[in-house]
C-alpha cells in the first residue's frame, strides 16, 4: 500500500530565481534547506518546493517524453491547480489581494460559489494555477492543515 498523503508537492521552475521571488512577496519563508539550485516553502501540511525544470524531467526520467519548454516560452496552464483554504470568507479578498501586489495574475476574482463557500484564482509568473478558497465547513487541525470538508 501507498501512504494516502500528499507531503511535498514540487514545481518545476523555468525560472527558479523570479518563481521563487513571487511566492516571496506573498509572504512566504524558505526552508533551510533551500538553495540557489532548490527552494522548499513551509506550508500547513505540504512542503512546496521549486526546481528548476528541466532537472525535475531528468530527475523522473522524462527525456524523452516531454518537451521542455524554452526560456522565452509562454507560460500555459498545466492541467492542475493548486489551493489554499482559509478560515474566514473574507481571507479570502485579503489573499488575493496579497496575491496582485505580488504580481499575480488574477483569473478570477472573489466571488461566492454556488456550494455556498468563497473562491478566486489567481496564477504564478509560470502560470501555476492557485485557487483561494472558503468552504463553511472546512476543518483545519492546529497546524492550519485542512483535514476535512
């Protein structure tokens, strides 16, 4: 059996420096760990680090697989969004708002959803896809983690 838990989620970085940056302003701390060739962020549950891209394709054997893009590339979505639930529905405006100062770009701004919570989207410089989130009965432990909804 495979542990069902998710504990480090790894984005491949075209350009590590401004990737790494951005999640900066948003206010976040690098890990020790962390380096000018790595950079792992604490986050409540899930560390979230940066690679650089073209290492993470040789790391998981995709050479021959999957293209790397260049540098001047376009950024597009990649098929899967990440989130970031909050407490209150109004964190959920301060986020993005955080999130813009940063240089974010906003997909879609607050708005109530239809199951009854708070969402927006905002993207990376890489066009990593980020949605904020609150969901009424999202349960956090005391680290912050949601444990369940």
């Amino acid at each position: 059996m495979i542990p069902q838990r998710v504990t480090l989620v790894t984005l491949g970085a075209l350009d590590l420096a401004a990737l790494r940056a951005f999640y900066t302003r948003l206010g976040w701390e690098d890990t020790p760990t962390s380096s000018d060739d790595y950079c792992v962020f604490t986050t409540a549950g899930v560390l979230l680090s940066l690679f650089p891209y073209r290492e993470l394709v040789k790391d998981a054997n995709l050479e021959d697989s999957v293209p790397v893009p260049a540098a001047d590339a376009k950024p597009s979505f990649r098929g899967i969004t990440l989130a970031v639930n909050v407490e209150e529905p109004e964190e959920v405006d301060a986020a993005i708002d955080k999130a813009r100062q940063a240089g974010a770009v906003i997909l879609k701004e607050p708005e109530e959803a239809f199951w009854g919570g708070r969402s927006a989207y905002f993207a990376d410089p890489e066009y990593n896809v980020w949605e904020v989130c609150w969901n009424p009965s999202a349960i956090f432990d005391e680290t912050g983690a949601m444990i369940s909804f």
